[in-house]
C-alpha cells in the first residue's frame, strides 16, 4: 500500500546527532495521501523534525469535515483541514484554531480548473445557468468556488446544478454526458485534458480568488496552548520540509517522494507541473473565504479570523 508509508516512516525517522528516538517528543498528525502534504514526509525522512526534537506520527484522517472532528475528540494533535470545514467548525464554537499552511492557489501552475467540452464555451450566464458542474461534494471548498466562478461570470449559482461526483469519476461524468463541466484537481485534469473533447474552460481560482487559500492544519486550543513551544518545533521542520519540497519537487528524488506519498506513478508525476506550497497562512486569504461562505449561507456570521489564527502559523 502506498499511503505514505504510515507507521513506516515514523519509525524510520532520521535522527541528528545528539538526539536519541527516546528523547523525541511525539505528535499524531492527521495528513492525506495527496501531494500537498509531500513536506511532512521530506521533513520525516530528512530528519528536519528530529533535528527539532520530535517525531512525527501521521496517518490519514480523512477529510476536513472527518478530521476535525477526530481532533477534538483527541485522536490527533494536529490535522489537515481546509479553510471551509475549519471555519464552519469555528463557527459552531469547537475549540480549534488555524495551525499552519499546507496549499495556497498559485496563478501558474493552476491545480484546479474547471473543465468542460472543447466544442462549447459558458462566459455568460446564458451559457450557464440550467447546466450542471460536477463537484466532489457540496458544502466544500470546490463547491463555494464553483458557485463564485458562475457569479462571477454574471451566472446565478441558484440556477446551476451541482452534482457530486468523486475526482476520479468525472472525466466519465462529462463522456456520458451527466454533467456540463467539472471543477477538477491533479492528476484527474491534466488526464482530461490530454484528450481533445476536453479543455479547461475556467481558471476558477484566479478567476475568484486568487492566492486563495485551500489547505491548512488545524489544532485545539487547548493543545495550541499547553504546547507552544512543541507547535513551534513542528512548523518549523515542516517548513524546511516544505522549503526542500519546493526546491527539489521536480527531481528525480522529488518526483520518487511524491509517488510514496499518493501512490501515483513518477511517469505521471512527471506530466504534471507540480505546485510550489507555502510557508505561511494568509489571514486576509480567510477573511475573503468567510465572506464567501456568508454570502453562500454556509455560515450565519463571519468569526474572528485574526483570533482564530494561531501565531506560529503566520511566522516563517
């Protein structure tokens, strides 16, 4: 199974010298089998979090909205999250804070694009509104912006039909004609496109949002704060983690840490132009999120985002 190596890694953690594994302090992270969280697995296997004086336990925790549940009820110290599911949790007072940065929308290379036929084009809302878009599920970060592209081609989000359907099935959804177009990650739209019914027909973060945030960790409050210091140590590894992703993520040791991580074959990899992931967490970035999940009536007021935001996440 190619799911990071869980338990593997962690126990095969690089130890700098004069720190012995007994003397590693050990935090459970929550991550998923996707390129985004590459740096935690650099940073294990280098020994960046070694040299901080801890280990890094991670397993997958399953979407922000089965994460963030399974962090509160203390199954991890730490989980990956996304802007929506993390201030929906805050909106509904669960004691958790944005803990460190995983991905940001870059203009170029665009991870995430709607994709529809190479024959039709929808820039109007005449062109949208009674089509349908194909979406992993509603109440997420690809159903918001799904809905905010639409508006921000003069198209009514009301007047769309979003169905849900998983990433990998939607080049199908779009062959047999159940959906109009697709908001598609990597790999599934770089596949897509490659064949010449499909093209990409909106750059729906840049379109929206750009610089938008779409990942994040997340942690208690209760853990933020009994551990400081311990928070500190772990984005600090994780940010050399990230630093050798973004430098080497198109080598060949890259391209092979990429593949353990998401199971994905390197000569696929190699047909993608992977994303450069950042260092720090844009608070304005979420602040324009939550105005849009009001707008869409996924929340009933906007929470203090600026407390909501944990330091450590905003230093490099």
């Amino acid at each position: 199974m190619h799911l990071f190596r869980l338990g593997i890694v962690a126990g095969l953690v690089l130890v700098t010298a004069g720190a012995q594994a007994q003397d590693l302090v050990k935090i459970r992270v929550g991550i998923l089998p996707v390129i985004d969280f590459t740096p935690v697995i650099v940073a294990q296997e280098k020994g960046f979090f070694a040299e901080e004086g801890i280990e890094v336990d991670t397993s997958a925790s399953g979407g922000g909205s089965a994460s963030i549940p399974a962090l509160v009820g203390g199954a991890y110290d730490i989980v990956q999250g996304n802007p929506v599911s993390t201030i929906l949790a805050i909106n509904e007072d669960l004691p958790v804070q944005f803990a460190g940065p995983v991905q940001a929308m870059q203009e170029s290379p665009a991870p995430s694009q709607m994709v529809g036929f190479a024959n039709q084009n929808y820039d109007t809302a005449a062109d949208l509104e009674g089509k349908s878009i194909a979406v992993n599920s509603r109440n997420t970060v690809i159903w918001l912006y799904a809905r905010e592209w639409v508006r921000s081609r003069g198209g009514d989000p009301d007047k769309v039909n979003y169905r849900e359907v998983p990433f990998p099935q939607m080049p199908d959804a779009l062959l047999q004609g159940n959906v109009d177009a697709a908001f598609m990650v990597q790999p599934f739209k770089s596949a897509a496109i490659r064949d010449v019914k499909f093209k990409v027909i909106g750059d729906v973060f840049s379109e929206v949002q750009p610089g938008a945030v779409v990942g994040n960790y997340v942690t208690t409050k209760q853990f933020a704060s009994d551990n400081p210091e311990l928070l500190k140590k772990f984005l600090r590894g994780l940010r050399k983690g990230i630093a050798w992703y973004n430098k080497n993520k198109d080598t060949d040791e890259g391209l092979a840490t990429v593949s353990s991580l998401t199971g994905m074959k390197v000569e696929t990899l190699r047909q993608i132009e992977l994303p450069p992931l950042p260092t720090t967490i844009d608070p304005a970035q979420l602040q324009t999120t939550a105005k849009l999940m009001l707008a869409n009536g996924m929340i009933s007021a906007i929470p203090d985002i600026a407390a909501a935001v944990n330091p450590a996440a905003l230093a490099e």
